[in-house]
C-alpha cells in the first residue's frame, strides 16, 4: 500500500539527518518536487529538488517506526 507524506527539509543538517533515518528502513522512497522524482536515500538527488517549499514523499510501505523518526520533517 503506497502512502504519500508532505514533509519540509529546512536546512543540509535535515537533509543530512533525513537521509540518514530513511536509509535504516527496507522499501522504495521516492521525493516528488513538481515534475522531478528521486530516491530519497539519495543526499544528491535531494539537492537537485527545490527545497524552498515542501516535497512529497511516497512510501512503498507504511512503516510505523519510520513515520515516527520523520515527524520533525513532517508537515
């Protein structure tokens, strides 16, 4: 069942720190930004987006442990 979260990365140390949460956990994550899809355990990939206002995040799976380590980014 795949879930989609808006989440806001403010600075490089959330980015740093979502990265590193989300690379703990099994499954498919992908960062949506308008037209522009990519891995979310990939810090690059993160920095191509437009970070000044909040990405999507799709989940292949829900992961209840997951979802509570991302809530500080979680809008």
């Amino acid at each position: 069942m795949e879930k989609t979260i808006q989440i806001y990365l403010a600075s490089i140390n959330d980015i740093k720190k979502f990265v590193s949460i989300i690379s703990k956990y099994d499954g498919d994550f992908d960062l949506i930004s308008g037209r522009y899809v990519v891995d979310a355990k990939s810090i690059m990939g993160i920095f191509s987006l437009d970070l000044s206002k909040p990405i999507q995040l799709s989940l292949s799976s829900v992961i209840p442990e997951l979802i509570e380590e991302l809530k500080p980014y979680i809008i």
